[in-house]
C-alpha cells in the first residue's frame, strides 16, 4: 500500500473568494441582510445602504471610467427634492414618486453630462461642479422646495406590498424596505460592468485615445455611463427623502459631492464592493465620534488621511491586491 501525501497550495484558499466574487451580488446581498444586527443603531445602517448605492452610482464614473466628478450631489438632491415634492405637497404614491425621481435625476445628469464630457480631468471637475451649483441655485430659488429651510411632510409611514402592511417607523422593516432597491441596483451595475459595454467604460479609463482608435464611440459611452450614474444616485436620493421625512437644501451642497468622493476612496474606487465598505465605515466613525465630541469632522479628517496614506486603493481595493485576487 502507497502511502499518499496530499500537499495544498497555497493560493487554494483563494478559490474560495474567487468563488464569491462571482457572485459578488449573491454574496454582498447575504452581508447586507445581517449587517443592522452587526452595529448597535439601526439608523446607521439605513444610512450606510443609501449613502453606499450614492457611492455606487458615483463609482461608474470614478472608480471605473476613471473621471473625478465634483457635481453628483445634485443628482442626489434632485431626487430627493422631487420624491419629497410628490409625496409631500401633491400626496403621490411612493411606488410612483420614486421612478418619477429616477427620471427626473436621468435627465439632470442627461443636460450636464452633454456639456461636462467635452471636457477631461481637474476641467471636468470644475465643470461638473459650476453646474451642480446651478442646479443647487435652480432648486433653492423653487418655491416648492421651500429654500433655506427645506422640504418637510414627506411622510410615507406605511407600505403596502403584495397585500402586506409594512411600518416604516420601524427602522428594521424601513432598512429591508430600502435593501430591496439596493438589490436590484447591485444587480444592474453587476451586470452592466459584465456586458461588453462595462469593458469600454474600463478601457476608457485606462486609456481613452486607444479606446477611440479601436472605433468605440466614447464620448457617447461616457454620456450614457454619467446618465446611469445619476439615475442610481437619484435613487438614493429618494430614498433618503423618506427615510428622513424631510429634505435639506444641503443635500445639493458641493460638500455632499466631496463627501462621495471619500467614501469612494475609504472603499476603493473601482471595485464592487469598495462603496458600501466605505460608506460603513465613514457613517459608524461619524457616529461614533460624534457622541463623544462636537468637533468629529477632526478626528474623520485624520483617519481619512491615514487610509489614503496606508490604503492608497482603499479597504476593500488594498485587501483584493494583497491577496492577488483580480
């Protein structure tokens, strides 16, 4: 009898992330429906989902095109203004408020995106900023938006699904309410970065005049990647309309596009999972320090330059290289 010694490799292991990242949706859902057990406030963790799908929305145009966009705030703004307009002073059903806000932030993103793709790097920066101040300045001077002081009433305390009542006063049930939208938006990048398409949004980012040489069409590629990312973000934001019951003229701030892009970069820009990692992590040290001292914006500011320092690829994108996983 042969006496056999079964010797593992060492990248073996690694079969077993591969195997989630293939279903990276599968797999990021399944984390998702534990994580409001796994902090001790509930109200974070319906923060994290909507900020987490802002910053996915953002991440086509960041992380995987590879442009750095100061102006998704009014893509977030405008969708919650327009859930919370319906909802609140003309007393539309949620179910229909919400697509309304898609369409309405598909178009915002429609009419900058035509003017901001002409041009590239810190330009498309600025100009994508100058034009969500134009939006914020549109939205300020709308008398149903209420100006400086903001939207309030946009109450949705129940939702009827499927002949089954849901409280929304209840955070649990609001939290898998709002992961239900997360997940079909998880699904869609997934696919959408999977499909032919998703790999001329990442060859413009590597290199945008090989791209054109090929004959791909990318300034009509960028304009359809920018329009898809303001619909995700206008979806966050009207989630996050009723989730809070009020909007804030602040939401269109350019502070909430600055905030975006941090949380992309605590993430990782350009993985799948980095902008709900990042979101997580901001919103629980923003909590947490937030109950210990008045001046957290600090203590947020110091850990964010560790991580840019330290995790130059972000938590999830440093993780993914350390362990060789493409």
């Amino acid at each position: 009898m042969s006496l056999q010694i079964i010797t593992l490799s060492p990248r073996q292991p690694l079969s077993i992330l591969s195997t989630i990242r293939k279903h990276r949706v599968l797999a990021t859902i399944l984390l998702l429906m534990v994580f409001p057990w796994l902090i001790p406030h509930h109200s974070v963790a319906i923060n994290m989902l909507i900020f987490g799908l802002y910053a996915l929305g953002f991440n086509l145009v960041f992380g995987y095109m590879g442009m750095l966009s100061f102006g998704h705030a009014a893509f977030l703004g405008v969708g919650a203004y327009t859930a919370g307009i319906l909802i609140a002073q003309h007393q539309v059903a949620w179910w229909l408020a919400i697509p309304a806000a898609v369409l309405v932030s598909t178009f915002v993103a429609w009419a900058m995106g035509i003017l901001a793709i002409r041009t590239r790097g810190i330009y498309f920066a600025m100009v994508t900023l100058a034009l969500s101040q134009c939006v914020y300045f549109l939205i300020y001077q709308f008398p149903p938006s209420g100006g400086e002081n903001g939207l309030r009433g946009v109450n949705v305390s129940e939702v009827n699904l499927f002949g089954f009542n849901f409280d929304m006063l209840n955070p649990l049930t609001k939290y898998y309410f709002f992961l239900g939208f997360v997940a079909l938006a998880l699904w869609f990048i997934s696919r959408l970065l999977a499909s032919p398409f998703g790999a001329v949004i990442q060859a413009i980012r590597e290199n945008e005049s090989r791209t054109r040489a090929c004959g791909f069409n990318v300034e009509r590629t960028k304009l359809i990647t920018f329009i898809l990312s303001g619909a995700f973000c206008g979806l966050a934001g009207a989630l996050y309309a009723i989730h809070l019951s009020s909007v804030a003229i602040e939401t269109l701030h350019y502070e909430t596009s600055g905030l975006v892009v941090m949380i992309a970069l605590l993430g990782g820009m350009g993985t799948f999972f980095g902008p709900l990692v990042g979101a997580g992590l901001f919103l629980f040290i923003q909590d947490m320090f937030s109950i210990w001292t008045e001046h957290w914006q600090l203590y947020v500011g110091i850990i964010f330059m560790f991580f840019v320092l330290f995790f130059p690829k972000g938590i999830w994108g440093t993780i993914l290289e350390k362990l060789h996983v493409d």
